[in-house]
C-alpha cells in the first residue's frame, strides 16, 4: 500500500513484460513512489485490433490517475503504437491535462541510428507493434537513411507470460523467426528488442546472431529517458512523490503474478488484484 500522500509514477504494462523496464527505473530513479500495473487477464495485446489495445490502455491510464499518477509510463510497445497518440492528443487534454503519459518507442527509436554503421535496422516486436508500423515510421522522422526491417514474433510473448522462456520449445520460435527477419536483410547489424517481454529471452536470442548485431534492450534506455525527461520538467518531477515506495496491481490472480514478478525483478514482492474496467 502506497501512504496516502503519494503520487507515484504509474507503469503499465499488458502482463509482465513492463517489469523489465520497472527494474531499471528502480535502478536509475530509486527515490520516487511507483505503482505498476499489469493487465494479465487480458494479456496478450499483441494480437488485438487498435480499437481494443486503446480501449485497454485507455481504462489502464484513467485507473492508474485515479491512483494518484501524475505521470504514466506505456512500458508496452504494442500500447506505445496502437493508443499513446491517441490518448495524448484526444483523451488527456479532457480527463485532466497537466498529468502526462509517455511511451517507450521514441526513446529506442532515438538510440538506433547512432549505432548502426550499415544503416539497415532490424525490429523484433508483436504482431501489433510491427503492423502498425510505428518504429518504421518514428526511424525514418529522426534518421532518414536508415531502413528498416520489422519481424513479427508472436509466440514470444505467451512463451514469456507461462514461465517457458528458458524452454527448449523457445529456441525453435526464436531461431526461426531470427531467421525470417535477416532474410528480409543480412546486413542487419542492429536490432531493437520491441516488446518489453522480450529481455528474458535475450540468452537465446544472443545465441541465434551474429557477434556483431547490437541488441538494444529498452530498460536502460527508458530509464535514461525518463531521467532527462524529469531534469527537464522541474514541475513533474516535483509532482511525482519521492518516498521510495512500490506497489503492484494485476488485474488476475496475484499471488500467480507474484511467482512470475520475482522473476522478473530478481526479488520477492506482494501484488494486488484489481478490476479495471
Ligand atoms: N509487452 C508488450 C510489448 O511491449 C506486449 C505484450 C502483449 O502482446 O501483450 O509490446
């Protein structure tokens, strides 16, 4: 339970994969109060139409605000591409237009043409992420010249979500659709991680590359993003309360989602559930 007093920040995420980028924020911005919410019971996102995943996070934003959050964290790729826009330019300036909410594709997208020296780009995301074509569109905004190639996985996901990422069932999904995204183009050398889920696969993606692809993983980079966006919204920053505090919320069974948290960030922890819409 946060005290009475907290605003924290909210991070949100369909399941668990939002805890990746939860674990960095701890890292990176221990002082604030955070409030994370997965919505397990309607996980997966990645396969659902644009209407539903904005209807979804919608309900996640307005739920996480009446917590308290002055600032919300997408820590979900296929909600940054299918409902942000929307919610920062339609819904926010009607629910209450001094809180924020921010997404975790600019500040990948923003990282990737300073490391590609072949300027050919690969993405790994959810079949939602990639169809909305979203890292193609921001990637070509900032750098022009790079192209990209886009792989839709979408068996990583539930491979994550039921505890089978270290399975050997998961090496045939990801050698395979490793595989689909260099034949798109081997001069691929850099490769962003689209969906927060995907860091705990990240072993075994390391074993299907090349040496030299880079991997861009989004908790350090949402992390650092975060910390310039605080340093430069002095308002925000004061807003957000700094108690050290961290609650979590699923919209499923808890004690299940405690088992797979403490996988996810490396320690035990005590989840609430909560009905959201
Ligand atoms: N973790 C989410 C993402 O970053 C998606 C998972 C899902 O399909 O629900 O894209």
């Amino acid at each position: 339970m946060l005290s009475a007093n907290a605003a924290p920040i909210g991070v949100f995420d369909s399941g668990y994969g939002g805890l990746t980028i939860l674990k960095e924020l701890l890292t990176h911005l221990p002082q604030y109060d955070y409030v994370y919410l997965g919505d397990n019971a309607r996980n997966p996102y990645g396969t659902r139409s644009f209407e539903t995943v904005y209807q979804f996070t919608l309900e996640a934003v307005r739920y996480l605000f009446n917590q308290g959050c002055p600032l919300v964290i997408l820590a979900c790729n296929t909600a940054s591409a299918k409902a942000l826009r929307t919610i920062q330019q339609q819904d926010l300036p009607l629910i209450d237009n001094t809180r924020r909410v921010l997404g975790v594709i600019r500040p990948s997208v923003e990282q990737v043409g300073l490391l590609t020296k072949t300027g050919h780009v690969g993405v790994l995301g959810t079949t939602g992420t990639v169809n909305s074509d979203s890292y193609r569109i921001e990637i070509q905004k900032l750098f022009p010249s790079v192209r990209v190639f886009q792989q839709a996985c979408p068996m990583w996901v539930p491979l994550v979500e039921n505890g089978e990422y270290q399975a050997a069932g998961a090496d045939y999904f990801i050698e395979r659709d490793l595989a689909l995204l260099f034949r798109q183009s081997p001069l691929i050398d850099t490769i962003i991680l689209g969906c927060t889920h995907y860091p705990l696969l990240i072993a075994k993606v390391k074993r299907y590359l090349p040496v030299h692809v880079k991997l861009l993983s989004q908790g350090e980079i949402v992390a650092q993003s975060l910390t310039d966006y605080l340093q430069r919204h002095e308002d925000m920053a004061q807003r957000c309360s700094q108690f050290g505090q961290r609650h979590f919320l699923t919209t499923d069974d808890a004690q299940v989602f405690n088992q797979h948290a403490t996988v996810f960030l490396g320690k035990s922890i005590s989840s609430q559930k909560v009905t959201i819409f």
